[in-house]
C-alpha cells in the first residue's frame, strides 16, 4: 500500500515540480494558491468536459443506475482510501493494499445483488401491466402505465 501511495505521491510531485518550473519562468509568478486554484480547476472543467456527454447519453439511454454506480464506485475508492491512509497515519491498523481491494470487492459484490433485485422487480412489474393489458381497453394507456411506473429501483 505504502508503494502505491509513494508512486502516485511521486508522480503527482513530478507535475507539480514542473508547474512550478513553468511557473519561475514566466514574468508573472503565480502563488501556490493560485496555483491550485488554476489546475485544479482546469482539471475538474476537463473531466466534465470528457464525463458530461457520455452522462448525457446514458440518462437519455435510461442508463441511470450507471450513472449512480460512477458517483458511488468514485466515493467509495476515495473512502476505502482515506480509511487506509488514516489508519497509516494514527497507527490504528495495518495500511494495505488488499484492504482496499476487499472493500471495493464487497461493494462490488453488494451492487451485483442489488442489480439482480433490481431485475427481478423491474420483470414482475412488467408483467403485472403485461396481465393488465389484455383486460385495458387502450394498449397506449398500458403503454404509458408501464412506461411512467417509477420506482425505487429505476
């Protein structure tokens, strides 16, 4: 674990060593601060720029559940992380690697059950309307019944 966080401590040294650099060589020097303020920024504004289209395309796909296992799969490795890293840093427990791969696996794991749920409700809830059809008078009005039945697992 510790080699992990060293090597991305390293590279994330590396950028900021040369963004410090470029920073000396300009008129205009900029504080760390500001620094900070600018690339994290311009970071964040790319990943959005990146994320932001293929978000759209999965809520217009009625892929949200997609879009919510990003958001939670995100937290839950910056979670598992900052549990290791404090756990290094208090002394509380041993900081490995393979815990984090243990609490991703559970979430993981967790999510898969959830999907399967999920399955099973979505397919009872078709069929019930699917039953209801033959007794509606209108297929539309069947239609539009199964199409703006929310649920929780939508």
């Amino acid at each position: 674990m510790w080699n992990i966080i060293y090597n991305v401590v390293t590279f994330i040294s590396k950028i900021h060593y040369s963004i410090l650099s470029w920073n000396d060589q300009i008129e205009n020097s900029f504080t760390d601060k500001q620094l900070h303020f600018m690339v994290i920024g311009a970071f964040g504004i790319a990943l959005i720029l990146v994320l932001h289209p293929i978000f759209l395309w999965l809520a217009k796909t009625g892929h949200t559940i997609v879009i919510s296992f990003f958001y939670v799969f995100t937290v839950i490795l910056v979670v598992t992380f900052a549990i290791e890293i404090g756990q290094g840093f208090y002394g509380t427990g041993s900081m490995e690697f393979d815990d984090v791969n243990s609490g991703i696996a559970g979430f993981l794991v967790f999510f898969a059950t959830f999907l399967v749920i999920r399955a099973i409700v979505h397919l009872i809830i078709k069929t019930y309307y699917k039953d209801d059809e033959s007794e509606s008078e209108s297929e539309d009005e069947n239609e539009n019944k199964i199409e703006n039945k929310e649920t929780f697992f939508d």
